[in-house]
C-alpha cells in the first residue's frame, strides 16, 4: 500500500469474544448427550482393542409369567429355561472431510501455521488453522449423528395406554389446583407402573423445557405443590431438534441403561499410527460441549493425509469437481447404530410384553379450571 500504511488490523474474533464464537458453537444435542455422557451411559463398541472387527451378540432370558404357573405339587411338569440372542447393529455413517491447501495458509497470518496439540485425541500436532476448521465442524456432524440416532429410536409400549404412541402430559396452569393425574405426578407413576427402574432421563425441549427453565424461579404454588422438588425427581437433556425428529413439543422418557449408542470405531489397534502413502489414522474425542454445558465426547475415526501433488477433488456439498493444490486433507467418520432392550424381552402373555423403556409424551400447558 501507498506510503507504507498497512491496509488493516486482522484480529481473530475467537481470541475477542471468547466462547461466544460462533464458528465453534454446539447446538442443544441432549439425546447424544445422554447416550454419550448421561446416566446408564455405556456405549456398545463392535471392534476390540486389537482393531479386530466382531460381531456383537447379548443373550437374554425372558421371566416367567403367572401362566406358567401350577396350582398343586407335581414332579413331572417342567419348564425350559432357553436363551434368546440380540445382535448389535452397526448401520449408519456420518462423514465431514476437508482441504486445506499449503498456498492458502502460508498466505495467513504466521500463527495459522503453527503447530498445535488437538485435546482430547491423539493427533501429535495439526497446524493452527486445521485445529479451527475442525471445531468449526463439530457442530454439523454432531448434528447428522444426532438425528440419525433420534430417528432410529423404537418407542416402547406404555402400559397404562396400552400401545406406544405419544401419550398427553399437561403441565398444568392451573396455581390452584393440580390433579395427580397430569403432570408431573402422572409421568413419574406411568413410569413405575412400567416396572422402569433408576431416575427417569427425559429429552426434549419446547414446553416441556420452558416448565423445566421456570421452576428455578417458582415457589410452592397455591395447591401446596412444589415444581422444583419435582424437577429433582429426573435427568433433563435439552435438544432443540428432538421437535422435528419425533413431534411437536413431544419428549423421550428413557430408563436409564435401555438405549445405547452402538459404535464402531474402525482406526484402533493395527489399524492406527502412520501408514505408508503419507496418512496417519486414529480416534479424536471432540471436546465438544453444547449451549446448554451438556458435554459431548463422542469419539470419530480420522485420517490425515498429506496430498503432494494437485489432485482432483470432489466438493463434498456441491458435487463438483476440481484440482486441489499440495496441501493437507483431514477425514473424520463415525459409524454407528443405536441399542435397545430388544421387543420380545417379556413374554407376549406378560403385562409387560412391548415395553423397552422408551416412552413418549406429547406435552401441553392447559388449564382444567381456569376460564
């Protein structure tokens, strides 16, 4: 520039606003969050340490039922104790991948090329730029997994209706009056009344949340009922997109340790470490956390390849196709499923035959008494 003015001030916005920045923001992902970090938390991995691939199979006995049951002494009448077998699926795969070219950073300021570690994975170093770019896609592959999983889910049979469709929960208005057939008490006695053990976990969002918000700043209502005792009685995971995976203002009541994410996680073992062809492959942690301070250590198989010489391409987005310059390409990929109690756990003579420990609720807000 003229006279030797330099054009600008080129400052970094995430060293200006701090967590505010908007590139590395999380989005509400409560259900990943409680497969992932919740109560019963236990994520079912299909590959051993080795980096061998299995199958994964669960045997499991069905209880015995008042049916099977004799009314006076008898030797010669049994039962066959059999086992049955569940296996574990693997089906779905999210992808996000990226090139960053050498010309561009060295185009950048001196910082963009410094080496830094990546918390949370093994990656010895990545240059600062890379670092960014992958936390500024955390969100949108979070995202994919999430609803992914959101729309594997299989809704159990509640057994006080008697099928598995979303069952009305009001949370009532009513200061007054509350009955103990909605709400909250409702919720909680169809839980046990399912033989559903452990604090409930619920995800969701929509009315349901915003009664969760408000009783951190509400008092004993006029009918003596306490709402932030009752919100004591349940783990809440907030998810903004559980409204369009599943219905409007509906939530997911879960017991814990009856759902699982099922992973596998392909670069372990033999598999990881630097290969020949200038790639080295392992498994990050992202240290992802959502808006609402629900962590998210989902782990995802990378790669990070160094392409020396222009290559073609394709714009995972667009379709398009093009020559891309030496520089570095960064991969990362889950393959996932999701694990429920499966739907024959109880025999079909059982009360509890079809229920799996997923139930759920469409929540309303109406007022029986008020005009």
């Amino acid at each position: 520039m003229a006279n030797g003015l330099a054009p600008y001030l080129l400052n970094d916005l995430k060293t200006l606003v701090g967590q505010a920045y908007p590139a590395h923001g999380v989005d509400l992902k409560g259900f990943l969050g409680l497969l992932t970090s919740g109560p019963g938390a236990n994520p079912i991995q299909t590959n051993q340490l080795s980096g061998h691939k299995r199958e994964v199979r669960f045997w499991y006995r069905n209880r015995n039922t008042k049916p099977q049951t004799d009314t006076s002494a008898s030797c010669d009448q049994v039962l066959t104790p059999a086992r049955k077998e569940y296996t574990v699926s693997v089906s779905n795969t999210r992808q996000i991948a990226w090139h960053l070219p050498d010309e561009l950073v060295a185009s950048y300021m001196d910082e963009a090329s410094q080496r830094v570690s990546i918390p949370a994975g093994p990656i010895g170093g990545a240059s600062a730029e890379l670092f960014d770019i992958i936390m500024s896609g955390a969100n949108g592959i979070l995202k994919g997994v999430n609803d992914d999983l959101m729309g594997l889910i299989t809704w159990g049979k509640n057994k006080v209706t008697g099928n598995n469709s979303a069952t009305t929960l009001n949370m009532s208005r009513d200061a007054a009056i509350q009955k103990l057939t909605t709400g909250m008490p409702q919720l909680l006695s169809e839980y046990k009344k399912n033989n559903l053990s452990g604090m409930p976990n619920i995800v969701g969002a929509g009315l349901f949340y915003s009664w969760y918000l408000a009783n951190a700043y509400r008092g004993q209502d006029q009918s003596g009922f306490q709402p932030a005792t009752a919100a004591g009685m349940f783990n809440f995971f907030a998810d903004q997109d559980f409204a369009d995976a599943v219905g409007a203002d509906n939530i997911g009541v879960f017991e814990p340790g009856a759902i699982q994410l099922v992973e596998y996680l392909e670069y372990t073992g033999f598999k990881a470490g630097v290969k020949p062809g200038a790639s080295e492959f392992g498994v990050i942690a992202l240290p992802a956390m959502a808006s609402d301070g629900t962590m998210l250590p989902v782990k995802f198989d990378w790669q990070l390849k160094y392409i020396d010489c222009p290559t073609t391409l394709t714009d995972a987005y667009s379709g398009s196709s093009s020559t891309y310059q030496k520089g570095w390409s960064f991969i990362m990929k889950k393959d996932f499923g999701l694990f429920q109690l499966p739907s024959d756990s109880y025999r079909q003579e059982d009360p509890n035959y079809a229920v799996n420990g997923a139930l759920r609720y469409n929540v309303t807000n109406t007022c029986d008494t008020c005009s």
